[in-house]
C-alpha cells in the first residue's frame, strides 16, 4: 500500500470539486461526474433558511419577492459569502449522500491560480466545516490540463485557456507546475452584461441575465468568417413604456454587443504570448494551446484566437467539466500527482 492510499485511508469517499463561479461540479473516485449544478443559492432574508439551491435557485434570479435572495456566493472564482458558499457545499453533499454512503469525504477542490492565501483558507474552512476530512488544492487550469491529457510534467510549455463565468485564466504548465499565468476578471458573465448594455442602448429594452446568456449561447459568433446563426425573438421590458416589448436580434448585433470583452480576452492571451521565453513559444507552435471554461463554447472564438495569434487552438471534448474531470483524475493516481497540490 503506497502512501498515499495510506494516508487516505481505504476506506473513505474520495471526492474531486469544481467549485465555480457559474457552476460547481462534484466527481466520485470510481463513478465520475455525480453532480453539475449552477453555483446559486437561494435564501428567505428573515429566516437566513435556504430554499433552493442549484438549477431551482438559478430560476429565481430576478423573480424573488423582497424576503428571498437569490445568490451567486462566488465572485471572479473564489468565495465571496463565506456562509453561502458553505450552505451550498453542504446542500450538494447531502444531494450525494441520499444515493450512496459518503464515509471520510477526502476532497480534491480546483481554484483559480494566483488565489491568495486568505482566499485558500476560506476554500479549506468552508470545506472542513462541512466535514470534508481532508482538503487538496489544485489550481483550476493545471486540472484542465491534467483533464484534456496534456503532458505536464514534461519540461515544455502546455497552455491553457479556461473562460469561466466570472474569470479568464491564461496559463503556460510545465515540470507539473504554473510557469505563467495571467487571471482577466472578464468572462462569460461579462459578456451577458454587455449584451444587457447594448440592447438597454440600441432597442431600448431591458432583458435579464438569463434571458442575455441564451442569446449568447443561441445566437452570439465571433469567428472571422460569420457562421450566421439564425436571429432569436426575445421579449424584454420596453425602457420607455415599461410594458414588454419584441425584439428579434442577429448575430451581426450580438457580435458587435461582445466585441468589447471578447477583445479583452484575446489581449491578454496575446499579452502572455509576449512574455514568454522563446523556447516557451517554439513549444506553443508545435502543441498549439488547449481552450477550456464554459467561455470556450463561445462560436468561433477558437478560430478568432488562432487568427490573432497565429497559435493553434483545440477546444476541450467537454469544456465545461474539464477541470473537475482533471481533479478527479488526480484522485485516481494521487502518488503521481501529489506535486500538483498547491497546500
Ligand atoms: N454554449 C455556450 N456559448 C457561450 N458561453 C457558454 C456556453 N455554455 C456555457 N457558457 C458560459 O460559460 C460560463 C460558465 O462556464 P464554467 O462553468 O466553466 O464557469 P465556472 O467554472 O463556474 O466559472 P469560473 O471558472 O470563472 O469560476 C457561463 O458564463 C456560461 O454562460
Ligand atoms: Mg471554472
């Protein structure tokens, strides 16, 4: 018996978490992704109660009555309400628990590179207040990596891209460790608002958030060459009269109402190309860079990418569980992977 199957006793529940701005997942060492939830809660003000959590919580935003909040509990990757965060975790738990026995939890949890030191300690309180025995840390893009196969402990540059709701993460692996990383508080959720931004401008209409994600996810393309999807109907709140209103919106509006954040995350792309060593860059022309995050959906924003930084791009076969399908593989090997922990 190796050390670390020592250390983690035989017998416990070995668990890998993606813990997101957007959405957190939950894999089990031996069955794999067990859970894929948004990362809302939603809360009665005058009891401090949960009363819903996940998808149900993500229907409420923007229709609670004044006693309810609706909360996302992370901000730009890392907690933003302690409290929160916990009650969710511990939610998510007991969601696992109901079908299988969950005995010791060992919990491998994916946060942003660059995290602070009081920024990690609230992850691991959070965790151990919910009776997570054990706590490894492992950085978000390194799991992407370790999750899309590339070969990091080899002494060259692997580099990944993992837009998420709330952060961008830009980082070059190599030796098992971050070599560079640059962190761009714009991402998924930076793009609904600035669809938000332009519609409140151009057609006097206020939509929601959700309303402005699926216009993304239906509608929105950003490669050099126009994909054109077909326009979507929406229905939002006429700015002037205040009773609803129709809109139908082409890709060529979307496109032009995200220029702003898209541009932002292909400089800093571009910006992190510019520092690196040269025998760093020479490796990218060969491997080209892997693209990850529920942002990497986003219609041809590889092909964007690669037109503007002459690297080649390959999106992950299923970006959005990427990391904790990395996290989880480490659980499945921890010896070989323990220099990858970051605590
Ligand atoms: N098909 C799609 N097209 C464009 N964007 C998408 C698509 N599907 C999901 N997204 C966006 O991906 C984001 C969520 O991605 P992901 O789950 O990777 O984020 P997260 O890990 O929770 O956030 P972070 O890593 O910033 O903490 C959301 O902004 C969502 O709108
Ligand atoms: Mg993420």
């Amino acid at each position: 018996m190796g050390f670390f199957s020592k250390m983690f006793g035989l017998f416990s529940t070995h668990l890998a978490m993606d813990l997101g701005t957007a959405n957190t997942l939950i894999y089990l060492k031996g069955e794999g992704v067990i859970l894929n939830e948004p990362s809302v809660v939603a809360i009665d003000n005058n009891t401090s109660k949960v009363i819903a959590v996940g998808r149900e919580a993500k229907e409420y935003i923007g229709r609670t009555p004044p006693n309810i909040n609706a909360i996302r509990p992370l901000k730009d990757g890392v907690i933003a309400d302690f409290d929160v965060t916990k009650a969710m975790i511990k939610y998510f738990l007991t969601v696992i628990r109901k079908d299988r026995k969950v005995s010791k939890p060992k919990m491998v949890v994916g946060v942003p590179s660059g995290i602070t030191q009081v920024e990690k300690k609230a992850v691991v309180d959070a965790c151990f207040q919910v009776g997570i025995r054990n706590v490894f840390l492992i950085e978000e893009p390194m799991a992407a990596a370790i999750g899309a196969n590339m070969p990091i402990e080899l002494p060259r540059a692997n580099m990944v891209i993992d837009i998420g709701g709330g952060t961008t993460e830009v980082a070059i692996i190599s030796l098992s460790a971050i070599a560079h990383s640059e962190s761009l508080r714009v991402a998924g959720d930076e793009l609904d608002e600035a669809i938000i931004r332009y519609l409140q401008k151009k057609h006097q209409i206020a939509i929601g958030v959700i309303a402005a994600e699926r216009i993304k996810m239906e509608v929105a393309s950003v490669a050099p060459a126009s994909f054109k999807n077909v326009p979507v109907t929406l229905v939002g709140k006429d700015m002037l009269t205040g009773i609803p209103k129709t809109i139908r919106i082409s890709e060529e509006e979307v496109r032009e109402a995200i220029e702003e954040p898209v541009a932002a995350i292909v400089d800093a792309i571009r910006r992190t190309l510019e520092r690196l060593p040269p025998e760093f860059v020479s490796d990218l022309n060969d491997s080209g860079m892997v693209l990850t995050g529920g942002g990497a959906l986003l219609r041809g924003l590889d092909q964007r990418i690669e037109a503007e930084t002459g690297v080649r791009v390959r999106v992950t076969d299923e970006p959005l569980f990427s990391v904790v399908m990395g996290a989880g593989m480490t659980l499945e090997d921890m010896g070989k992977y323990r220099r990858v922990y970051i605590n």
